[in-house]
C-alpha cells in the first residue's frame, strides 16, 4: 500500500523535516511528501482513501490507526493520502469526502511538527502490521 502525506506550506530544511525524511525512508518508498501552496486547490486523486488531519477528528491509538489501514490493504486499497491543511485546517467539502478524519489529541500543533507525527505514525502503524518490534520496543 503506498502511502502519502499531501500538506500546505514548506517545511524547508528543518529539524521536522529531517524527521519527515527519516521515517519516509523507514518505509522504503511506500511513503510519499507533497507539498502545495496554502491557496493552491487540492490535487485530483483518483482512487483510494483519503485521511484529513483535523482538530475535530479521531484520537487514535497507534493500533486503531494500523487496523484500519491494515483493513483497507486487505481490502484492496492501494493509495491512502493524509491531507494536512494550513493554519485555518480544512474546509466543509474537503472534511465531508475524508474516508477518516483523524486528530493528534486536543491540542494544537504545529503543522511542521505534524507532518514529523503523522510520519512517525505511519512507520509505527506498518511496522505493527509487519509484527516488528519497533511499537514496543523502545
């Protein structure tokens, strides 16, 4: 399943960005970074699921998150896109068509620091599908 986490703004070279590239790497090309300008419409996607990264949405367990992700791979999906939003997050429409809204706990975080987060997640969440012991091991 090739994963992507399409995100407003550049992160630039920056301590988050050594993380994003980190754990990308981690997942050995099956984890892909897009970065769009704050005003630029979104990219069409075509297929597959799309999680939006929401203040609103579900705090997931790193196990919740590997479920459903391990349950949309056994069921056939191949592209899974995490929206990450500018400052204002996302609009009506683009939360409405979201597969998952999902949130990093009440709080309000950084958007370069998310993109470090969700990064880190989606390592964890394959390495739990892959029985590794990375999730527990530290």
């Amino acid at each position: 399943m090739r994963l992507a986490i399409v995100a407003r703004g550049r992160i630039g070279a920056s301590p988050e960005a050594e993380l994003v590239d980190r754990y990308a790497k981690r997942l050995r090309g099956e984890l892909s970074v897009t970065e769009i300008g704050d005003s630029a419409p979104w990219p069409r996607f075509e297929a597959g699921r799309t999680v939006v990264l929401d203040e609103t949405g579900k705090d997931l367990s790193s196990e919740a998150l590997a479920a459903i992700l391990g349950g949309w791979r056994d069921g056939g999906t191949r592209d899974v896109r995490f929206l990450i939003g500018a400052a204002d997050g996302h609009d009506i429409a683009t939360r409405a068509g979201a597969d998952l809204l999902l949130g990093f706990g009440r709080a309000t975080w950084p958007h370069m620091l998310v993109r470090a987060m969700l990064a880190e997640q989606l390592y964890r969440a394959m390495t739990i599908l892959q029985g590794h012991p990375y999730h527990r091991a530290g």
